[in-house]
C-alpha cells in the first residue's frame, strides 16, 4: 500500500508569486558565499500523540496525480504546540512556544519572538551584527508594525 502524506495545494498564481519573489533571495545568497550571514525563522506545529482532537485532510499518495485528491476528510489529530525557530550556518536559535490558542499578530510576533530573539539569539550567532534576517511572507511577519520594528532594531 503507498505511504499517504498530508498536502496543501497551491494553486499556478502563488507557485508563480512563490517563485518571482525568492529568485532573488537566491541569487544574493549563492554569490560570494553571503549564504553564511542569512538567518531564517519559521514557526512549525510539534504534535503530540494519544489525543482525541479531529481535522480535515486531504491525502494524496506518492503515486497518486494532484487532480486525483481524495475529498477532504475528518480523522482524528493529536493536538499540538506551535513553536518558532530558526536556523542559519552559525547555528539554531531557541525555541519559542506559541501560547495556545494565540493569535500570532504583530504585536505577539515583536512582544513574544523577535524580541527575544533580537536580544538573545541573533547577538549570540552573530555578534558582530552582520546578518541577513529572513522570514516568508505570514501576515504575522508582513504587518507594517512588524516590519518597522524589524528597520529600527
């Protein structure tokens, strides 16, 4: 029996937007090793298992086209914790759990992650200052707050 795994689709607009907005992301890292000075965050949800919670999801099998997805079902979900991190070639930072059930807007995001990041994670890996940060483009990361605070620290 093929191995299933969870998929989210995107549809040829944002795989379009997707790939115009990293090209140049790539492009500034490949040359002169500049690869190294990039730090890049992101959050991710750590499962736990042995719990009653339900989701939809949609499967599709290594074998299986696109076109061809199963309709979306309920099946039990262990419930989770959101955590963000990030990684660069100096090292990882720490990790930084999401309170349940919180709305990640601006104000979490500078209050609750970059902040301590900015004080405790990015001065450890990169001391002299000399970092690219990056992050993809969640609401949480775009809002003009967040990246006004990005620009100023």
């Amino acid at each position: 029996m093929p191995s299933k795994i969870e998929v989210s689709s995107l549809n040829e607009r944002s795989v379009q937007i997707r790939r115009q907005r990293s090209w140049p992301i790539y492009k500034i890292l490949l040359r002169k090793d500049r690869w190294r000075k990039f730090i890049t965050t992101d959050e991710g949800w750590i499962c736990l298992s042995d719990t009653n919670a339900k989701s939809k999801v949609q499967y599709l099998s290594r074998d299986q086209n696109r076109r061809d997805l199963t309709p979306a079902t309920t099946v039990t979900h262990p419930k989770g914790v959101m955590v963000c991190m990030g990684i660069s070639a100096n090292g990882v930072t720490k990790p930084r759990f999401v309170q349940p059930r919180c709305k990640i807007n601006s104000e979490y995001n500078i209050q609750k992650i970059l902040k301590p990041f900015l004080k405790d994670d990015y001065c450890r890996l990169y001391p002299n200052g000399d970092a690219v940060f990056h992050q993809d483009y969640a609401p949480s990361h775009a809002y003009r707050v967040t990246q006004k605070f990005l620009t100023n620290h």
